[in-house]
C-alpha cells in the first residue's frame, strides 16, 4: 500500500495514525461488539465518545465555560443561513468580505434578513487584508461576520489581527481551525466544517457564547435553533456519529502533537518552506496574496507560463504528490497544508517544484 502525498482542499487528509486506529476499532468498538456507526447514540458508549471530544477540543482550544460547544450537521454552508437565522434577531448585521467564502455567506445572510458589506477587497483581488480606515463598522450590528481563512484565495487573519469591536464576532474557520492557538474569549461563535482540519465531511462544529442563546425567533425550524441543540447536548436528533468519533480521534492526535502550540509550529515550517520556495523561484511560481496575511494552510500559486500547468500536474501527480490543481475560480495551484499533511508531504512538494522549475525554466 502507497499512500499519496495529499494536498486536497477538503474533504482533506487525515492522521494515519487515526485512520489505523479506526481501522482496529471498526467491528468492535472497544469491546462492546459492534461498530461506532452501528450503536445507539443514546447509549453510554456513544455518550463517552461525545463527551471525551467534547473534553478534548475544549482543553486543546482552552473554550472557555460559557461557551456550548456543538456538533452539528449540514456543512459551514448551512451556518451561512443558520448564523443570521438566530442571531439577527430583526437587527442588522456586518460582513467582512476577503474571500470567495464570506462572499458566499455574506449573500446567503442576504437572504435571510438585513446585512452590511462593512468592508471588501474584492477589488483587490483577494490578495489582501482591509486596512482599518477601509473598514465600516455598524456600531449597533447584530454581529460581525469574518472568515479567519480563506480557503480559496489563500487569504488568513493573524491571530493579533484580531480586534474588539464591540459587537459579537462571528468567524468561519473551516479551513485553519486547530491549525494554531486561538483567542476563543474573542469571538461570539466559531464554526467549522469538519473535513478540512477536523475529520470527516458530516459533522459542522459551532462554539458558542452562551449569551447568543436564545435569541432566534420562533419561526425558525426547531433543528436550526442554537438554543435547542445546545439543551440536547447536539441531540435532538441523532447527530453524525461516525464523524464525531473520528474527530475525536483527531483530537487526541492532536494533543500527542504537544497541542495546538506544537501543531503551530509544524504548520509555520511547513508554510515557510512552500512560501520560500515559491518567492525563489526567480518568478516561475507566483503567490499573489501579501506577505502579513498569507495562510499556512493554503497556498495558492501560479506559474508564470500557464502553458506548463498541465504538464506541472500530471507530473506532480505521477510523484505521488495529488490535488494540486487550483479553485476553478482562481485557476493555477493550490497546495493545502493541513495538520494532517506532514512536514514530509511538503518537503516532497518543494523538491518536486524546485526541479520542475529547474527543468522547465
Ligand atoms: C469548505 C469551506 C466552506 C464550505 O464548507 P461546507 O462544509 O462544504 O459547507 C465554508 N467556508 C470555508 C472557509 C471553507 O473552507
């Protein structure tokens, strides 16, 4: 068995390691004689599963006590209408907009109910950060809206980027949740979609203040209610329970990798070396997003000749080196870097792309 080096944007590479240990426990789950996707999720067994992921995200991210944490289904694309749905409540709200994601849910909150572009640099490209005086903040806004990492343009907010504005900020972080400590007493909510950095596509993940409990009007459908799923500990319903499992996992991992501090740094060396590579190339490959807000986990580049793409990819490909092809919408390259891509899958890629531009420049 040859495994790929892989640089999927998602659903994403995950642990070996977690993906053996499922493999072990896949008929019997420590022994309780069937599967985890085959028991009740009422029963004790899937209850310690829960709890123990719950317990292990929270200790890796330090979420405060008066945070719910959730897992939820449907996808950060369902939060785009879920977030204005229970938390607008007949107010207006901001929306930052650096990237092809908090487009999308800017226009999807359109749908729902009053929301500003408080600032956007689309105009730009997305190849940057608005400066503060660009940015036009409701002081009365319901919330802000920010994706923390643009998955598509390449495009991530420091850590020390981000500001108290005074209204709860809200963050998509599908794409670098778990990627490096994050100042969790600074946000309303935090979600994510699972299969770029957590583990499976099915499971969505909302961190919540508790203070934005509650406020949903009674219109909304009983399962998109915050307030609800956090009474139901995440079931009301029976919630995606193979997922959550290897999330755990993933979690637990996560901690032998020393925590999200050792995860970091890994993540800046693996960046640093991709990004090196690429501005030393004497422009053969070009990244076009500024350097203060580059992301660690995924790099978008070009090659200066688009004609030596497809060429680039098939032979990128036959090294074992896969999913590099870039967003249809931004064309050239995308490597995505993720927790579970080792520094080793990257030193593979910056040694292919150091002699294919030494052989095609
Ligand atoms: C992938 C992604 C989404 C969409 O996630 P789904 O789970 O497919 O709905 C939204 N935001 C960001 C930043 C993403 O990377």
């Amino acid at each position: 068995m040859t495994r790929i080096h892989n640089f999927s944007a998602g659903p994403a590479a995950l642990p070996e390691e977690v993906l053996k240990q499922a493999q072990e426990e896949l008929l019997d789950w420590h022994g309780s004689g069937c599967s985890v996707m085959e028991m009740s999720h009422r029963g004790k067994e899937f209850t310690s599963i829960i709890e123990q992921a719950e317990a292990d995200l929270r200790e890796l991210m330090g979420i405060p006590e008066q945070y719910k944490v959730l897992f939820l289904q449907g996808g950060a694309t369902q939060q785009f209408a879920q977030i204005p749905m229970n938390l607008l409540a007949g107010r207006s709200a901001d929306y930052i907009v650096t990237g092809s994601w908090s487009k999308k849910a800017f226009k999807e909150a359109q749908r729902i109910g009053n929301v500003r572009c408080a600032a956007t640099t689309e105009a730009s490209n997305f190849t940057r950060l608005p400066v503060a005086e660009e940015i036009k903040l409701d002081p009365f806004a319901a919330y802000l809206h920010v994706c923390t990492n643009e998955t598509i343009h390449g495009v991530e907010i420091p850590a020390e980027r981000i500001a108290d504005t005074g209204v709860p900020l809200v963050a998509d972080m599908s794409s670098h949740i778990l990627s490096r400590p994050v100042p969790v007493e600074k946000f309303g909510l935090i979600y994510a979609g699972a299969q770029k950095n957590i583990g499976p596509s099915g499971v969505t993940l909302v961190i919540i203040h508790r203070d934005l409990l509650g406020m949903a009007p009674l219109t909304i459908p009983t399962v998109m209610d915050y307030a609800v799923m956090a009474e139901n500990g995440s079931m009301l319903n029976t919630p995606p329970t193979y997922g959550i499992y290897i999330a755990g996992l993933v979690f637990q991992w996560l901690k032998r990798q020393g925590g999200l501090e050792g995860m970091a740094r890994i993540n800046a060396e693996k960046a640093r070396i991709l990004y090196a590579c690429i501005d030393q190339s004497g422009g053969f490959y070009r990244n076009p997003v500024d350097a203060d807000c580059r992301s660690a986990m995924n790099v978008p580049f070009v090659l200066a000749n688009p004609d030596l793409d497809a060429k680039f990819l098939a032979e990128s490909k036959a090294a074992g080196l896969a999913s590099l092809k870039g967003h249809k919408s931004v064309g050239g390259m995308r490597a995505s870097i993720y927790n579970a891509v080792s520094l080793e899958s990257v030193q593979a890629l910056v040694a292919f792309m150091n002699e294919f531009a030494k052989r095609n420049g």
